[in-house]
C-alpha cells in the first residue's frame, strides 16, 4: 500500500488579533508534541517564522489521530475559536 502525505494547514483568521507571538507559542508546543513521532513532519522554523498560518506533514493512517492533538493545543492556548483547520494531499 502506498503512503499518502496529508498536508494540514491550521490557519488563523484574525491572525492580527491572535498576535504572532501566541501563535508561534502554539506552534513550538505543536511541535513539542509531535517531534518524536515519525508519522509527521514538523519543521520548527516554519514555526519560528509563522505569521498567519502554520503546516505540517502527516501520514494519512495517522491524521486522524493527529487533529485531536491539535485541537487540545488549540483551547490550550485560547485559540480554538480563532484557527481554521484545513488538509489536503500534499
């Protein structure tokens, strides 16, 4: 069977709203989350540079079992009302 990449693109509506700051803070946590497992990829420089949007790479067996992280770091950090999120093959 053949692996299928699924982007995930957690956007930020109002991205000036929810300041820069807060959401590189929920992306280096995002990452934290995900550093150690194979099935995504990550990269914590797009992070560090993100100003509206924040994307990473996971195996489609796995998407589902990677939003409900997203969406506990989300209300975490008081964002869940503030982020679209979008996926799509990669």
């Amino acid at each position: 069977m053949k692996e299928v990449r699924i982007r995930v693109r957690i956007r930020f509506v109002d991205w000036e709203r929810s300041e820069v700051h807060r959401i590189q803070n929920f992306g280096e946590d995002l990452w934290r989350s995900f550093r150690d497992n194979n099935r995504i990829q990550i990269d914590l420089g797009e992070i560090d540079r993100a100003v509206d949007e924040i994307t990473f790479l996971v195996r489609d067996t796995f998407l589902k079992r990677s939003l409900p992280e997203v969406h506990r770091l989300l209300k975490v950090h008081f964002m869940e009302t503030e982020a679209v999120i979008e996926t799509e093959p990669a």
